[in-house]
C-alpha cells in the first residue's frame, strides 16, 4: 500500500486508493488458493503485469460500480476515489506494482510472462529493503495526502 499511498499523495484527483488496496487483496487471492491447494509454485500467471493489470481494471471497475452506492457514506477525502476514471487508474497500477514489487522478493514471480521468463529478485539485502522502501512511502504518501486535504 505504501506505493499506492505516495501515488494518491502525489496525485490526490487522479488515482483512487481504494482500487488499489482493493487490487492488492484481489491479485494475493493467487497465492492464498494455490497455498491450500498445497501447490509448490504460489505465484502465476496473475502475478505478472499483463493479467495484474487487467485484475486491476476488473478492481477499479467494481469500485466505481459498487462505490456509487455507497458513497454518502464516505469520507469527502474519499469520495473521489469513486470516480471511473481514478478508480480504473488506480486500479491498474496497483496490479502493475503489485507483480513489479513481487517479482523483487519472491522467486515463482514471473512478471513479464507470457512475453518473457525472467528472475528479477534482488539479493537478501535488497529483499529486506523492499518493504522499508514501502513503508517509507507510505508514511510520505499518507502526510503528502492530508497536507494535499484540499485538492482531494
């Protein structure tokens, strides 16, 4: 989420944060199934920038359809993450940096397949400061956003 934050702290309008944690949780149900299916390789084909994104488009769609109904009951901060636009946007992204920042830290990771089959993952060193890195984000996102309150 730490991307996704700084993306919306950066671009208040323009990239719904809702589609994109939504997008996280819909592109790790891959794993979460083949984990108890007890499959070796946790990682597929959802997991790569083609489908995760596409995940991403289906994500932000249903957010805005969904998001309509409910959004009186929302945040005013929030409320325009219902928008089509930012909610397909941020929908995408967080399917693309989903399978970009996996392909980093897990193995099975294939991020560009069908196109290419490659082996993108850093050292254990570089492993261990993928998440610092999002963290850091994340706290710049989310102080960038509620300093940015009113362009939201």
């Amino acid at each position: 989420m730490g991307p996704g934050l700084l993306l919306k702290g950066t671009w208040p309008r323009g990239v719904s944060i809702i589609a994109f944690g939504a997008t996280q949780v819909a592109v790790d149900c891959e794993p979460l199934y083949r984990h108890f299916r007890h499959e070796s390789r946790l990682h597929g084909p959802i997991h790569s920038v083609l489908v995760g994104g596409a995940v991403g488009l289906a994500t932000g769609a249903l957010v805005w359809i969904l998001g309509r109904r409910w959004a009186g009951r929302l945040p005013a901060a929030l409320r325009r993450d219902l928008d089509a636009d930012s909610a397909l946007l941020g929908g995408w992204i967080g399917g693309v940096s989903h399978a970009l920042l996996d392909a980093l830290v897990h193995h099975d990771v294939q991020p560009l397949w069908p196109f290419a089959h490659t082996d993108w993952v850093l050292p254990p060193a570089g492993i261990a400061a993928v998440p610092v890195a999002c963290v850091i984000a994340g706290i710049a996102g989310a102080l960038l956003w509620a300093a940015r309150r009113d362009r939201a």
